[in-house]
C-alpha cells in the first residue's frame, strides 16, 4: 500500500512537472541529451527521499535543482578522463551555478524557450515537428513513429539529428528577439498547429483521433498566448478549441464517423465554444488578421449555429474568400467549394470541385472525392455518387472514415440500383 501510494506520488510528478523540468535543465545544461538523464535522475532521487523526507513544498524546483546537481556531477567525472570535455564542462559548470535560482515565471519561459528551439529555422519541418513531439509534448519514440508512419528507428535518427544539428549550429536557448520574431512564430504555430491536426484526425489507424496529440497542442497554443498574445497565436488557439468543442459529437458509441450536420450539438463543449470566440473577437481587434484566425472564424459560425440548417452558408463563403487571399490553397478551395454547394445550389458546389479535381492538385485526396458524392447524392444523380464514394474508399487510410464510406456506398447501391 505504501508503495502504491509513492509511485502515485512520483507518477503525478512526473505528468505535472517533467516537461516543465526538462525544458529548464536544457537551458541550464545546453544539452538534450545530459538534460534528459538528469530528468530521469532527479526522479530516481525524488522516488528514493520524498517516502522519507515528504514531497517538498515546490516539486519542480526540487527537481530542477537534483537533476542539476547530478548532470554537474557526471560532467566533472567525465572531465577527469576526457581533457577534451574539461573547459565545456567548466563553462557549463558555471553557468548552470549562475542560473541556479528557479523563479515561478521561468517554468513557463523556459518552456516557451524550448519550443522556439525545437522550431528553428536550421531544422527540416519534419525534424521541427518531431523535436517538439519529443521534447516539448513528451511523446515517446514509438507514439511519434505511430502518429506518422515511421519505423520507430528511422525516427529515433531524425531526433538524434537533430539534436546534433542544434548543437553544431550553435542555436541559442531562448525566445528570438523581437525583430526576428515574425519568421520563428510562424513555424512554431505551424508546429502546433500540425500536432493539433494528427490528434483531431489521424491520418491512418483505428482511431478517428488521438486525445494525446490534440490536448498537448492545446496546452502549448496556450502557454504561446498566455507569453506572447500575437493574433495569429490566439487565432491559432481559438481554431484549435472550437474544433476540440466538437469531439464528443464526431464519433457515435460505437466509434463510427458522425458528420457535422448529423452531430448531437447538446455535446458540444460550450465551454471551449465561448473562449474560442472571445479570442477571435481579441485577435480581429489587432487588425493583423491571418489564416489562422479566418479559419477560427469559420469554425465560431459553425458553433455558433444552434441547428445545422442555422448555419450561416453565406457568412462562411465569404470568410473563404478572404481566406483563400490570405492563404491560397487547394484545400481552401474545396471547403469554399463545399461552402458554394451549400450557400447556393449543389450544382454551383460540384462544378468548382470538379474543377479543382480536373487541376489534378487533389486528385489522390479522398475528401475531395466524396465531397463531390455528397454534391452529386443532393442533385438526385445516385449512381455517379457511387463511384466518387467508390474512388474515396480507394485512397482512405483511416478507419473510421473508411467505414463511413463503405455504409454509404451500400446505401447508394441499393438506391442506384435499376
């Protein structure tokens, strides 16, 4: 019993503190790797003295100061075999000594810290993306791997690299300045922004989502607005909540795709609905409005629609069309295009799809397929739906998804055939 009660103790300090803990020890150590060996060091003292000592008054700090004092201690005995390693030491010695204190408002900084240095412009996007995971969301090897289709080695590497990369580049631990700002916050928010999407709807697999994936970039957007209230940040944050509003209603009980007309909007989170839109009301008032704050848009006149055939069509086109000034896409495009088919006629919708499928841009992606089925089921023209829910089917990876297809493609065989 009472070792089941410290392992909870050490289990909670490990999911309350330990990102916070090793983003801190990065800073002062200047190294991933030394840093995440004193994590895991300062959490073999914590499992060994808090039993007998109790749980000190402030967690992180304890463990910010052993796993110091740890990674110190094998640098000064690496030093003593290695003269190569002395003077490193000696400098990383000193500034970890200097910087000992551990303020409140540095838990968070730090943090900020790491995240703007997982995103670096010396990094590959894809490097970027699985730092984060890494470092920042505390994913492990095998779940990023998962997440994005990898062999568990061959992503290994990617971080190993770099890591490397980081050091030989000398990249700073820190927040960039601020005329260097723009260029860094937009892959930070792109990084968060691709965590978000992978967690909201996986790529492949059994699962629609992956509740890790998305409340972890939540958690980050937050601590990106709550240090640094860029618009595009609360756009980005507000995009993210008001999608997050809606998981309960996406899936029925038995793990099967629920459309957004078809969803039960009594389990919407109106809770995450009302922050969504206070920031997006924030970050149209600065006037420096973006992608990420127009989509945010689109999704509050969504959620703001108490029946699905309240929903604002016109509103939402209009929004596309600014959207696709700012950020022109060939996914802008097809959910304009879904916009138009709603808005005005299926047969407005269908043409502009079929013209973005003609451009071949979006020919392998599976939701323009089955949105051009979903335009051509509301004209009447069953048996053309059939083989563009057919062709859907075809390019799917994602379970769920591929389920909701097959059902709708039995349901049109019937209705088309003779």
């Amino acid at each position: 019993m009472i070792a089941a009660a410290r392992n909870g103790v050490i289990e909670e300090a490990w999911r309350v503190h330990s990102r916070r803990v090793l983003a801190t020890l990065i800073r002062l150590l200047r190294d991933f790797d030394l840093a995440e060996e004193a994590l895991h060091d300062a959490f073999l003292a914590a499992a060994d003295r808090w039993p007998t000592d109790g749980v000190p008054a402030s967690p992180y700090a304890w463990l910010v100061s052993a796993g110091r004092f740890r990674a110190i201690d094998k640098l000064r005995r690496r030093a003593r075999f290695d003269a190569a390693e002395a003077e490193l030491t000696r400098q990383i010695e000193e500034e970890a000594e200097a910087q000992a204190g551990v303020e409140p408002d540095e838990i968070a900084d730090d943090q900020l810290r790491m995240i703007f240095t997982c995103c670096h412009p010396v990094l590959s996007p894809e490097a970027q993306v699985a730092l984060t995971l890494r470092t920042v969301c505390g994913l492990s090897t095998e779940e990023i791997a998962r997440a994005f289709l990898m062999r568990p080695p061959a992503l290994a590497q990617r971080i190993v690299r770099a890591k490397a990369r980081i050091r030989s580049a000398n990249v700073p631990y820190e927040v960039p300045a601020h005329s260097d700002l723009p260029g860094r916050l937009d892959a930070v928010l792109k990084v968060i922004y691709l965590v978000f999407n992978e967690g909201y709807s996986a790529h492949s697999g059994e699962s629609l989502t992956r509740v890790d994936l998305s409340d972890e970039a939540i958690r980050v957007a937050r601590l990106l607005v709550s240090l640094l209230p860029d618009a595009e940040a609360m756009g980005l944050l507000a995009l993210m909540l008001l999608h997050e509003s809606r998981r309960a209603a996406r899936t029925s009980a038995a793990g099967e795709v629920v459309l957004l007309a078809d969803q039960d909007r009594g389990l919407w989170r109106r809770e995450l609905i009302a922050e969504g839109g206070d920031l997006v009301e924030r970050a149209f008032a600065t006037r420096q409005i973006g992608p990420y704050t127009l989509q945010a848009a689109i999704a509050l006149v969504h959620a703001q629609a108490e029946r699905a055939e309240d929903t604002d069509w016109g509103q939402i086109v209009a929004l596309y069309d600014v959207l696709r000034r700012a950020a022109p896409s060939a996914v802008v495009d097809l959910n304009r295009a879904v916009a138009v088919g709603m808005a005005q006629s299926p047969g407005d919708g269908l043409a502009l799809i079929d013209a973005l499928l003609e451009d071949g841009t979006l020919a392998d992606y599976h939701l323009a397929h089955a949105a051009r089925a979903d335009m051509l089921v509301r004209m009447g023209r069953e048996r053309e739906a059939l083989g563009s829910f057919e062709r859907a089917l075809a390019l799917c990876q994602q379970g769920p998804e591929r389920r909701f297809l097959e059902h709708r493609i039995a349901d049109l065989g019937g209705m088309a055939s003779p």
